[in-house]
C-alpha cells in the first residue's frame, strides 16, 4: 500500500489509526453487516476514541516503566508503595519488609553489571 492508500484507508468511516509515539501504532475499526450504516459523526466518535485507547495504552506503557526495573525486570520500591496504598484504602491489612543494600553485586551477581568498553 502506498502512503496514500493508508491515509484513505484512514478516512474511511469504519476504522481509524492509533497515533502513538509519532507513528501509526495500529488501528481500530468496526464493521457491521448493513450496508452504508456508518455516517459522518460515527467517523469524529471513533477517531476520538481512537486517541483514547492511544492516550491509555501510552499511560500503561508509562506505568509499566515506572514499576519495573528494565534491566532486571524486577518490581521497584515504588510498586510495592502504591501497593501498599491500595491496600489500605480498601481496608486491608498486612505488613511488609524491604531489604535495601549498599551493594548490589551482593543480590545480583555480576550479571546485572555494567560492561566496560
């Protein structure tokens, strides 16, 4: 498909892309058994949820990132705080222990580190 194949491909009334970090991430699109039942504003809705689902899988994306270590792909001290918090707002109980260390050659080993040139 050429360049404007894909843009036209986008107007049509039954799909919409999802634009995410300055690119064309997916799309979404509905269809339906009757003929011409999409009109003009369905096209403004579903490009207007298509931003949302990419605004939301943006955010999940962030969160991930924020929660995880991407070099060991362990949780961070602040996923263990929000859930925590979450707990206690829905009334849970429970206690928890973290282990902090200076060196972290000692948990890890030397796989985790760094690479001289």
């Amino acid at each position: 498909m050429t360049v404007s194949a894909v843009h036209h491909a986008s107007l049509l009334p039954d799909r919409a892309p999802l634009f995410m970090y300055g690119g064309c991430e997916g799309v979404i699109a509905v269809q339906s058994s009757h003929a011409r039942a999409f009109r003009a504003d369905h096209q403004c809705l579903l490009e207007s949820l298509g931003l949302q689902i990419a605004t939301a899988l943006q955010n999940a994306h962030l969160y991930e990132l924020a929660m995880v270590d991407g070099l060991t792909g362990l949780f961070m001290r602040r996923y263990f705080d929000v859930q925590a918090e979450l707990r206690l707002l829905v009334g849970g109980t429970g206690s928890r222990a973290l282990l902090e260390t200076a060196s972290y050659d000692l948990v890890n080993g030397d796989s985790y580190k760094a690479q001289d040139p």
